[in-house]
C-alpha cells in the first residue's frame, strides 16, 4: 500500500502551547506528528527527547520519530518504552558506525516499529546505502539540513 500522508512538525509547534496546538491537531484529524530528536552532537542544534511522547498518547496521536543523533542504538531503545505511541523511527545513515545503524534498524523493526532511514540530498548512494535501504520500511528523503529548522526547501531534492 502506497500511503501519504501530512505530519505537522513538533518542531515548528509553540513550546508555550504545544498541548493546544496538539489537541488542535487531534481534532483535525492529525493521526502522525513529526517527531524531531537531535542531540547537539551529530547535528548542532537539540531538540526533543521524550518530554511530548506522554502528550501525543493523550490525544492518540502517533509520533514518527526522526533521530538526529550519535549513539544510535541507545537512542532506539529509549523509545521501545513508547512503543505504543511510536508509529517509526528513522535514522541518519551516516550519524553512527555501519553496523550501530544497521543494529538499531534491526531492532526497531523487530519491535514492532517502522524503522527506517533518513536520506540527506546529498548523499552519494554506495553499497552501504542501499543495503539499509533494503532492510527499511520507509525512506525519508530530506528536502533540508538536517538539524535545524527554518530553512528553504532544497528543489534539487525531488
């Protein structure tokens, strides 16, 4: 099945409001929010960990959780505690060893989550690449730098 569909960005929520603005999405039908994790490290800005993860099961509203970070295995499992409100998790190809990727893919996926990576524009596609590509169930191709919000959609992405 070839489903699209519209996920807000947490990220462009107002922290002073975000339970509102998350109530406002529920009743508008938003079923998935785009959910990002960056750690200061892999990319230069942080954002999100768990803090709204409680909020979106509130409002029964799933979170597709982009990891912009190190780690990430350790990363990954901090969110099995949410499985039930985790609808994916994607991962940085190149934020982490080969194999710490390819573990965390791995366990994402046999946790009952969608897991999958996060693509940037301008990444050449090697052997690496396509062997995640080949074990995900959904590919993110950024249309920005990851890491911080704001920018100008890159064209060169479609």
């Amino acid at each position: 099945m070839n489903m699209k569909t519209i996920q807000p960005s947490l990220l462009a929520f107002d922290k002073n409001r975000m339970e509102e603005q998350i109530a406002l999405c529920a009743q508008n039908g938003v079923q998935i929010i785009h959910y990002d994790v960056m750690d200061g490290i892999y990319v230069p800005n942080k954002a999100f960990e768990t803090e709204y993860l409680d909020l979106l099961r509130k409002y029964n509203i799933k979170a597709a959780i982009h990891l912009m970070t190190k780690n990430v295995v350790e990363r990954v499992k901090v969110y099995f505690a949410y499985a039930d409100v985790v609808e994916s998790i994607v991962i940085h190809p190149y934020a982490d060893l080969y194999i710490n990727v390819q573990t965390a893919l791995y366990l994402v996926n046999a946790n009952g989550i969608k897991g999958g990576i996060a693509i940037e524009n301008t990444v050449n596609f090697d052997l690496f690449l396509i062997e995640l590509i080949r074990h995900s169930q959904l590919v993110v191709m950024m249309g920005v730098t990851p890491g911080a919000g704001g920018q100008a959609y890159q064209k060169k992405t479609t």
